[in-house]
C-alpha cells in the first residue's frame, strides 16, 4: 500500500518535516531543526515503542536527508523541494510498518472521516477522506460510498477542466476496507479559523479593504467554476474555503448536485440555507449557491451572519421574514473610523458591495444572480479593486 498514517510519538514532527516541504522551495535553516528533533526523538526507542534497530534505520535516513539538503542547497540556503523527494520518501519507507496506522482524525462527520497520510507515489503530504457510516445516521453505508465516488468524479471533472478549482484528487481506493478519497492536503487557514471580527478590526485603510474585497472575489470565483461545470455544491460556507498557497480554495462536495437534480431531504447548514430550501427539498439551482456566498461575503465584511440565532427553527424564521441591514452599516459602525480613513473609491466599493451582497441573498431566487459567474461578473464591474495575492495572504494570517 503507498499509503499510509503516522501514529508513533515523533508523527508530530515528522507531520511538520511534510509540511515543510510543500512549498516549491525551503529554507535549510527551517530544514535541519526539524529533522534534529527527529533525531533526538528516534534516540530514544524505549520511549517510542520501537526497537533500537527500527530507530537507526530511520536516523540513517534523516542522515541522508540532511545531507541532500545541504548538497542542494543554493548560496542563499534555498532548496528546490522537489530535489529532495527521494530522501523523502527513503525516510518515509523507514517507518515501521506497525506505525503506519490510522491516526486521531482532522475531522470527522455522520457520512465521512478525514485524516492526515503520506502518500509514496506522488511523494507527498496527503488527505484521506473515508466513508463512514456514523451511529444514528438515517443512510445506508452504500449510500454513503455512493456519494464519495461522486464527490471524486466532480472532482476529477474539475481538475481536468477547471484546474485550480478545489483539490487535487488522486485516486478512490479502499484502505483497511474502508472506500476512501485521496487528494490534495491543502495546508492553510480555514475561513471560519478568523476570530470573529477579526478582520474587519484590523482594517488600517484602503489597501487592507482592496485585500479584504479580493478575498470576497476570490470565494465568489471558486464558487463560479463550480457553476461552469453544472455543479451546485449545496453547502458553501466559510469552513469549506481554504486558503492555500495565497489564494482561495473551495473544498467538501460531499453533498453537490448537478443543476436540477435533487437531495431526498432539507440539505445544508441552517444559516446558509436559502428560503425555498426550508420547507422541502427544491431541485438544486445555483442560485441556492448564490445565497449562501451572500451570507458568507455578508460574514467576511462584518464579523456576523445576517441569519444567526439559536435554533434552526428560529434561524429559518430570519431567512424567510428578516431585513439585514447592509454590511457596510455595520462595519462603519464598530469602526467609526474608518469613514475618514477610506478614501472615496473605497467607500462608494462598500456602497457596491452592499448592492451585490443584499442581491445575492434576496428571499425571491428570481431576484438574485441566477449564478456566481453573474455575480461575479458584477463584482468585476462594480468594485475598483486589483487582485493583491501577496499582500492578501499576510493580511489573513494576521487576522487568525
């Protein structure tokens, strides 16, 4: 199997060692601590569960790694990552096969788990999501399997057609009996990771509000190569964006549709939920999607989502009957100051926010963008706002 979990005492750094390495290039200087405290860990078997020979298998090919890297390694210490797969994947084969064993999962649900591996064939830091039939849930195990085999063929379909749109999957396999996804680990920050309104009260002015905009432009893109496809995702929130690399990441298509066809119940999270889902379940549209990237961009803005409330019952009484007041209101008024500290573009780009914002979660689906390349495209027209990837990636980490 060229797959497998990391479960023995020193699987936290070598997790980071993997994590390390995913960018195109990296710095020794981040390199050799890394692999010195595996070294240190494995010096000790006693402690680990394995025997002494198990360890120094393993401190030979931590050797070797550190000295490929220093072989690589340019003038100003870089090094290629890709150059440095073979000692990779020699010190990954050097883990006990005992060890290779389901870790605590990422996350889990009622129809899935997902968990961290290594994958040796592509030689790299990977994401297992496993069907699963959790206790209670009302659906068969086969019809869970059903769902995951569909969710990697839209995947698929979209790595073909649309790169860049989600992550990248690899293969559907069974592992320890188990039908199980992998695919892309997209090492990054979870929109729903920002603490409240952490971002709008880091705003300092224009260039943070273009970077805050373009994060919003960014979720609406992902979201519109879906629709280009013909695929409604049916759950779009903030915790299935990730950002990954500097840029915005669409991810979980567990529940996705094709335009027109239909769940056998409600589906959804409450909050993001558009009103014609509530009583029963609609064929899907993508204009269910455009709600809830309303709802989400409303959330980015504010700190707030327009519909929160205790229950869903009382959540679905504010989708259907509720007037959100439009997200610049609030924003201006947790930070007052911002009205002398934004220059005129920027304001009137609040004022076109609002437009596209309160249109898009309109409670009458004929009122909205009838899809996110709509709403998008208004975006583009509207807003006064160049795309700042760099500078958009260092104001999310400080956000979180």
């Amino acid at each position: 199997m060229s797959i497998f979990f990391l479960n023995a005492a020193p699987a936290p750094a070598l997790n980071s060692l993997w994590e390390c390495v995913q960018a195109p290039q990296v710095s020794f200087d981040a390199l050799s601590p890394i692999v010195a405290d595996l070294w240190e860990q494995t010096g000790t078997p006693e402690a680990l569960g394995m025997d002494p020979q198990e360890c120094r298998q393993i401190q030979g090919a931590l050797q070797a790694l550190n000295q490929e890297a220093a072989r690589l390694s340019d003038a100003s210490g870089r090094i290629q990552t890709m150059n440095l797969q073979p000692s990779l994947q020699s010190l990954a084969s050097s883990w006990p096969v005992r060890f290779r064993a389901p870790k605590g999962h990422l996350a889990s649900g009622g129809c899935s788990s997902v968990r961290l591996g290594y994958d040796t064939d592509v030689g790299e830091m990977v994401t297992i999501k496993a069907a699963e039939r959790a206790e209670g849930v009302p659906v068969s195990l086969a019809v869970i399997e059903c769902l995951l085999s569909q969710e990697h063929w839209l995947l698929e379909m979209l790595q073909r057609d649309r790169p860049g749109a989600g992550p990248r999957v690899f293969r559907l396999e069974r592992i320890e009996g188990k039908l199980c996804m992998v695919m892309e680990y997209l090492h990054g920050t979870e929109l729903s990771q920002l603490h409240g309104s952490a971002l709008i009260h880091g705003l300092k002015g224009d260039a943070d509000l273009d970077r805050l905009l373009d994060l919003c432009r960014q979720a609406v893109a992902q979201v519109a190569a879906l629709h280009e496809q013909g695929i409604v995702h049916c759950d779009v929130k903030p915790e299935n964006f990730m950002y990954h690399q500097q840029r915005l990441r669409i991810f979980d298509l567990g529940i996705a549709l094709f335009e027109g066809e239909k769940h056998l119940s409600p589906t959804g999270t409450p909050v993001y939920m558009a009103p014609e889902v509530w009583p029963h379940e609609t064929p899907a549209e993508f204009s269910r999607d455009v709600f809830a990237l309303g709802v989400t961009l409303y959330w980015l803005m504010t700190g707030v989502s327009p519909f929160e409330a205790d229950s869903p019952g009382e959540i679905a009484r504010k989708v259907m009957l509720s007037d959100p007041e439009p997200p610049s209101e609030v924003l201006l008024r947790s930070r007052p100051d911002l009205r002398d500290e934004l220059s005129p573009t920027s304001l009137a780009n609040l004022r076109a926010f609002d437009r596209i914002v309160m249109k898009a979660f309109s409670k009458v689906r004929e009122s909205r963008y009838q899809n996110a390349n709509e709403m998008l495209a208004d975006l583009q027209s509207r807003l006064q706002v160049e795309p700042l990837p760099q500078e958009a990636a260092l104001f999310l980490q400080d956000a979180v």
